[in-house]
C-alpha cells in the first residue's frame, strides 16, 4: 500500500510541475514574447524564409514604436494573419515617395537594409509624388524586400491597436542567432 501511495505522490508531483510549467508558458506566450516563423520574402535581406523570431508584447507597453524598428502586426485584411514590417513613418510624420526614394518630413531616409529601390502601384494607397500624412497612433510600415512585399504602399497606415510588438531577437538559422537592431538608434 505504501508502494501505492508513493507512485501516486511522485505521479502528482510531475503532474504539479507540468501545470506549473505550462501554466508559465502561457503567461509568456500570452503577455511577455512569441516566436513568430518568417514567411515569404517580403523582409529580405534582413529576414529570409524560415527564419524564426521572437516578438517582444511589452516593449510598446513601455515607449512608442520607433522608425526603424520590426514589428509583427494584423493583416489590415485579416486580424488572423499576422505580418512583419518596418516602421518607416511615426505620427506627425509626412511621408513622400518619389523617383523611388523615400523622403520622411522632406529628408531623403538612408535605407541601407533595403534589396531594391522603392516602387509603387498606380491605384494602391501611396501614389508617386503624394505626401502621406501619418496620423496620431498610426504607422507607415514597409518590407525590407519592396518589390515582395504587400505593406502600407498597398493598404495605408496602420493603427497603434494593431501592432502585437516589437521583433528583437531571432533564434534561427542558428548562424544568424541574435539581437535584431534599430538602424537608425546607436547602439
């Protein structure tokens, strides 16, 4: 009977840290971080697909999205889909694209992670030559990959609302392992 009660003890013991466990899992999955997988080549060079990151859902908690940082967000289309993206306009900002350039409050913007020049889609939200005012809890975001990416061109500016949080980290491929920078804050 000892034997008995013994299993059952050390039975409910792992039973205990596997709630335990889990339970933690989910406060940081829900509250904290969640790894996100790149997919499709919209983030190219900066991300490839495959890639795997994690998104911090606190760092907004403590100070506003800043230009150049990756954020993951919802689909303007699809709250189920989310998509990854650079910040390229913050509220107040005017955004021009023009002779695929982009100019941010009249300054051309040094975009040294970018794989092609800026183009645009007669009909699509940004039009060429077009000054793009960015409203109070919005953002103008793209993908580093412009000719590959579906981004603020297309559908506007995105609401504060809308952002789950800030991409800083990024586990996989393993030869790529680190911290993901803002290139426009010294570090």
């Amino acid at each position: 009977m000892s034997i008995v009660k013994s299993i059952i003890g050390f039975v409910m013991e792992i039973m205990e840290t596997v709630v335990f466990v889990g339970s933690l899992f989910i406060v940081v999955y829900l509250f904290i971080l969640q790894p996100n997988q790149i997919k499709g080549a919209s983030m190219e060079p900066t991300f490839y697909n495959g890639n795997y990151i994690f998104t911090s859902k606190v760092t907004y908690k403590i100070r506003t999205p800043k230009r150049g940082d990756i954020v993951v967000f919802y689909s303007p289309k699809n709250h189920d889909i989310e998509f990854i993206k650079r910040i390229i306009g913050i509220p107040g900002d005017t955004i021009l694209i023009e002779n695929n350039e982009i100019y941010v409050n009249g300054n051309i913007l040094n975009e040294q992670y970018i794989s092609a020049k800026t183009t645009l889609i007669p009909g699509n939200f940004a039009q060429e030559g077009v000054p793009i005012e960015v409203l109070e809890n919005h953002y103008f975001v793209m993908g580093d990959n412009r000719p590959r990416s579906s981004d603020s061109r297309e559908f506007g500016t995105i609401p504060t609302d809308s952002i789950v949080g800030q991409v800083f980290y990024r586990y996989f491929p393993t030869d790529k392992i680190g911290l993901i920078t803002n290139p426009y804050i010294a570090n």
